[in-house]
C-alpha cells in the first residue's frame, strides 16, 4: 500500500529540487529511458527508509554539488509510493534484485554500475558521495 503523498512530498523534493525528474507511471519511464540513449543517466530509487534520508539523497546532492562530471540526466522513481513506474525502471536492471534506495548509471543506454541499500546503509553521506562521484569520474564526459 503506498504511503500519504503529504508524508513523501519532503522526501521527493530533496531530490527534484536538485535535477531529478520525477516518473510517476511505467510509460514515463519507458520515454525517459528510451531517450537515455546516448551520454550518462543517473536512475535513483528513492524511498522512505533513514538510509535513504540520511545517505542516499544527501549524497547524491553533494556528488551533484561537486566541482567534477555529472550526469546528463536524473531521473527518480519513488519504490514504496509509484510502485508500477519503480516497476518498471526495475526492469532496466532485471539481474539486479529489488532494492532500496539505490543507485543505477546507464551509458549510453546500458547500465554500468549499480549501487544498491547494502552499499549505502550504515555510511555516511560523504562516502556514498565519493563513491557516486568517482563513478562520474569514470563514466561522464
């Protein structure tokens, strides 16, 4: 069952207000991401977990602040709220299992790391930052 919009809201804006376009329904995702095909999108699996608060979304905000490469998109999907467009972005990585929040980077349509709850709970934010912008590093132009 998905959670009160007004209980999400704060959770969804951390991420929209720095770049994030926000795909509610399973046909957003598919034109999203059949226009992901060329350059670096950076997919984040929001949710309502602490992990997620004190993590996942300060760390991607402070990799986005960084003075290095960035992605050429952001898109989110919020797990616990639009269940069928999450659904959906998690067919894009359909070897990976569900998990959340979590991080995807596609080049060039093709997903080139993955970053899941295991690798963002119990951090800090600082370092799921460095580690979103050493993959940057790597993968932006």
């Amino acid at each position: 069952m998905p959670y009160s919009p007004l209980l999400i809201k704060p959770m969804k804006e951390e991420l929209t207000s720095i770049g994030f376009k926000e795909l509610l329904t399973a046909d957003e995702v598919d034109a999203a991401m059949d226009g992901a095909n060329t350059g670096v999108t950076l997919v984040a699996v929001n949710s309502v977990s602490g992990c997620a608060a004190g993590m996942a979304r300060p760390g991607v905000r402070l990799a986005l602040e960084s003075d290095g490469k960035h992605p050429d998109r952001l898109f989110t999907v919020f797990a616990e709220q639009d269940v069928e467009a999450t659904a959906k972005m998690r067919g894009y990585f359909p070897d990976i299992p569900p998990s959340d929040p979590s991080f995807a980077v596609f080049k060039d349509g093709e997903l080139v790391y993955f970053v899941p709850r295991h690798r963002i709970e119990g951090r800090s934010a600082q370092a799921v930052a460095a580690d979103l912008t050493a993959v940057f590093d790597e993968f932006c132009q």
